[in-house]
C-alpha cells in the first residue's frame, strides 16, 4: 500500500514514517501542509493518507475535503493531537476514514492495517 505522510512536524513525520515502513507499506511522499499534500496527493495517487489537522497554508480538514473530492478511493487518516467528537465528525463529513489521536499507535496501525486489507478484496 502507498502512503503519503502529512504533518508540519518534520519529526513526527519520521516517526509516522518509520511505523508505516515497519508495516511493510510504501511511504509515496511527505507534505509539510494540506496545499502541498493536495498537489503531492494528485502526483502520487497514494491509496492512504496519514493527515494532521492543525498545518500552517492550508489545514488538513480543507486539504482532505479537496484530496477526497477529486480522488475518493483514497483514504484519509486524520491524526491529530486534538481529538474531539466536533472535529472528528468535521472530518468525517470531509471526507475522512477515520480521526485517530496522535498518542494511539494502535489505532493508526488498526486504520492502515484496515485500509490494506480493503484493497486487497
């Protein structure tokens, strides 16, 4: 599976990197912010996207509603700090698989490990 990373934090890009890597996935590309994560999304056609919310340009809540509008096979993974039941539900509507907290590794590896497994159906 093919992922793009999305954080403005270079080394929590490592880390998400590193994990996605140690899953056996392709990491596609990074995006520092949603504007370079919607041009980097439509070069590489990623099947999944690893996407925080609060970025400096564009947020990821507005980068993942326009990812999803031009490509909706792809899957956006929201992963943020701020996990609250109104963002969760923004970015659902946007678009998004899922929000997962940026302190619950397992749940971003129960996402992409469920996100593998659909496309492999």
């Amino acid at each position: 599976m093919r992922v793009l990373l999305v954080d403005d934090k270079p080394h929590l890009r490592v880390l998400v990197r590193t994990l996605v890597e140690g899953l056996g996935f392709d990491v596609v590309g990074e995006a520092p912010n949603g504007a370079e994560a919607v041009v980097q999304a439509a070069e590489h056609r990623p099947d999944a996207i690893v996407m925080d919310w609060d970025m400096p340009i564009m947020k990821g809540l507005e980068a993942t509603a326009l990812i999803t509008a031009q490509q909706p096979e792809i899957d956006v993974i929201a992963y943020t700090s701020a996990v609250d039941p109104l963002l969760r539900d923004l970015f659902m509507r946007s678009g998004a698989r899922e929000l997962v907290s940026k302190g619950d590794v397992p749940g971003l590896i129960a996402q992409l490990e469920a996100c593998a497994a659909e496309r492999v159906r």
